[in-house]
C-alpha cells in the first residue's frame, strides 16, 4: 500500500463529548486508548478539532432542527420525550442528551476539520473514528443519529473535490447520507449492509439507485445476513473497480461502522478485522484523498480493535496481536489479543445471490454519464448559506497553516492545533 501522510482528528472535548452519546457511551474513550497504547499516535499528525458553528450545520439540516437542538439544555433522568421532541427524531432510540448542541455541533465539527485538512491538502488521509453518523436526516434524527457529520464532511469537501465517492461498510444501510444526494451526479453513494425483512432503516435495495438526475448515482449491494470476509471481499472486489473507473472521484470518504463485526449486538454479520482491511486497502491504492470514518459498533473492544488496526493499516505500521496494558485492557479478555473471533454461524450469501446482484449493478452502472469537469476552486458552491473567504483569504490562511506546520515538525511535535486556520 502507497504510504501516505495521515491526520487523526481528536481532543479531550471531542472524546468526551463522544462517550456522551448514549448508544455508544464510553465508547470513544477506549477506542482513543488502544490507539494510544499501541503508540500510533507518535506516527499521527493529531489535529484538534474546530467547533462546527450554526451556519456550518444549516449547510444540510433544517433551521427548525437545528433551532430546536439548540434549544435542549439540562435533561433530567426521568424525562419523558413529548410530541415536539418525537417530531424531531428523539425519543427512544435518539434520547435526548443535555446541551445537545454541544454534543452536534462537537461532532460535526471533527469531521468537517478532517474534511478540512484534505481540502488544504496536508494530509492525504484523515481520520475521524467520532463520525460517521449516516442515519440522521435534514429534518430529524434518526437511528442512534442526532447530526449528520459525513454530509457536512461532503459539502466541506466539495469546496475543491468535484466528485465524491461516499463508501458504507456498516450492516445498516447509510440511509441519511443518500437521502441527502439522492438528486446529485457529483456524489456517488455506495453501500454495503445486511438488507432483510425488519432490519433498520429497511432501506438500500438493489433497485435503488437515486432519483431523477441522479438516477444510477447509488449503488446499493443488499446482504443476506451472517456475512463473512470472504462475501464482502467477493462483493467488493467487484463492484468498487467498476464504480471507481465510471464515476472518477476526486475524493473518497469511507464509513467504517463495525457492527458488521462477528458478535456486535446489533449486527448480525460475521466480519473480522480482514474484511475491513481488505476493503480499506482497495480504497487506499486508488490514490486519492480518502477520509475516514467511524460510525456503529455497540461491542465496544471489538470495535476498539477493528479502528486501531485500520489506523496501523493507513500507517503502514504492524502491531503485535497482544494488547498492550491500558486503562481498558481488562475488557479485551480473555484472550487479550486484537483478534475478533470468528463465528461458525453458516454465511446464507450463495455466489449464484452475489453474481446477480453483481450482474444488476454493473447494468445500474450505465446510467452514470460523467463529463470531464474541472474541480471547483476553494470556494463555497452557489446554494451554501454563507460565502467562503476569497482568494486571497484563502491563499493567506494556507501560507500561515504551512508556516505553523513547519514550524512545528521543526520542534519534532506532532499534535497541530488548526482551529485559527481552519475556521
């Protein structure tokens, strides 16, 4: 794999405000340490995330929505969610949370930034294992959901990146994200998930492939449950050639939920570490910016597992299978290893299912007529809320962002604070 300069979104708020989300609560905190135990983070450039402001939110959701989280302060124990509250999306599977707009506006700027740091151009690679919260809608939350972090993280990169692949390797379908481009011929959504009468959201058929002039813009390649390694590795390998070759993006974002994992509460795959890394490597040797993302996965060390060892993937770094004594080591008992278990529950894929699901999706394929387009300049696209800085601006804040950045690989420091340039 080519080696490549990676940036890895994360400050103490980030991570804190993180372990408040209550489908994965404590989550982010034992991901960050494994990652640290390992010692990655000395290979990292570390980037502190900036705050995404009201505007940089209404840039996908509503102004009602977002007025409306701005509104949720102090959530007592006992609350009990009324009609506004379920009009919005929260109620039972997205309670609400105390200072909810904290919480969003945390998370959706931690992508944006890792969006940011791609657009600027210094770093071929970003990683926001915060993010990937694909199910929110414009309107609504949704799904364990509250903000939609990957379509704020597109809109930031389509200020120089014309044409985005947005890749989904959760078992749910990224249901909010192609919503949100259903219309669009510059964002090509690809989805793989485990699609099966009652498994949420219920959507990402293979007959679904956008709307109108984005009509053969979504590829969705529905699974039979207990997929394994060997299934998406199949699938993958040869659908995301011909996607890649058709649509020619300048720019890939990669949600890599891990409740596709063997044993995740809410999956009902059995993928190990191997399926992701061979997915991964494939988007990775295609050479072009690439963000990276977290999303499900409610088995906590497994998940833990399965991002620590994407980071040494993308570092090109090795790692013993041992897991080094940490704050969480006693939870990845009771072999203490990075491996993930494998199931022995029968994978119901057929080959003869996957060639014809194949077989639709490359004749899907033909719908995509990409004319060649020159990639926008850094500047915001007509219909955002707020104009970009000009030019000049633009040219200014990066000469000081390399600057700084010099200055700091000359005193050996890894951790880059961007918020004064990446406003």
């Amino acid at each position: 794999m080519i080696s490549k300069r990676v940036s890895y979104i994360c400050d103490d708020n980030l991570i804190n405000q993180c372990n408040r989300l209550p489908a994965v609560a404590g989550r982010a905190s034992m991901v960050h340490k494994l990652i640290d135990s390992y010692g990655l983070t000395k290979s990292l450039k570390i980037v502190r995330p900036t705050f995404a402001s009201y505007h940089d939110l209404r840039k996908f959701h509503s102004e009602l929505y977002v007025d409306y989280l701005k509104s949720i302060k102090e959530i007592d124990d006992d609350y009990m969610a009324n009609a506004e509250d379920e009009e919005h999306g929260i109620g039972y599977d997205c309670p609400p949370v105390s200072n909810m707009f904290d919480l969003v506006s945390t998370i959706a700027g931690a992508s944006i930034t890792a969006a940011r740091c791609l657009v600027f151009g210094i770093a071929d690679v970003a990683i926001n294992w915060c993010g990937g919260w694909h199910h929110a809608q414009r309107f609504a939350a949704d799904g364990f959901c509250y903000i939609n972090d990957i379509v704020l993280a597109i809109e930031t990169l389509q200020q120089k990146f014309h044409n985005i692949l947005y890749i989904d390797l959760d078992i749910h379908h990224g249901n909010g994200v192609q919503d949100a481009y259903n219309l669009s011929k510059s964002v090509f959504t690809l989805s793989f998930h485990k699609y099966e009468p009652g498994f949420y959201p219920g959507t990402g058929g293979l007959d679904d492939i956008g709307l109108l002039s984005g009509k053969g813009y979504s590829c969705n390649f529905p699974l039979h449950a207990w997929y394994s390694d060997e299934t998406i590795d199949y699938a993958f390998g040869q659908i995301f050639p011909d996607v890649f070759k058709k649509f020619k993006p300048d720019a890939i974002v990669v949600q890599c939920g891990a409740d596709a994992l063997a044993h995740d509460p809410q999956g009902g795959a059995k993928l190990t570490t191997h399926g992701y890394h061979s997915c991964l490597t494939k988007i990775i040797d295609m050479d072009k910016p690439v963000l990276v993302l977290g999303g499900g996965g409610y088995k906590f060390p497994n998940a833990a597992r399965l991002w620590t060892s994407l980071t040494a993937l993308l570092l090109g770094v090795s790692l013993d299978e041992n897991i080094p004594e940490h704050d969480y080591w006693t939870q990845y008992g009771p072999d203490y290893t990075l491996v993930v278990e494998p199931m022995l529950t029968k994978d119901t894929n057929k080959k003869d299912y996957l060639d014809q699901c194949i077989n639709i999706i490359k004749e899907n394929l033909n719908y995509i007529n990409i004319k060649p387009l020159e990639a926008p300049t850094l500047k915001e696209k007509k219909n955002d809320l707020e104009s970009c800085d000009k030019k000049a601006q633009t040219d200014s804040i990066f000469k000081r962002f390399k600057s700084n950045l010099t200055k700091n690989q000359n005193n050996d420091m890894t951790q880059l604070d961007v918020y004064e340039f990446l406003e």
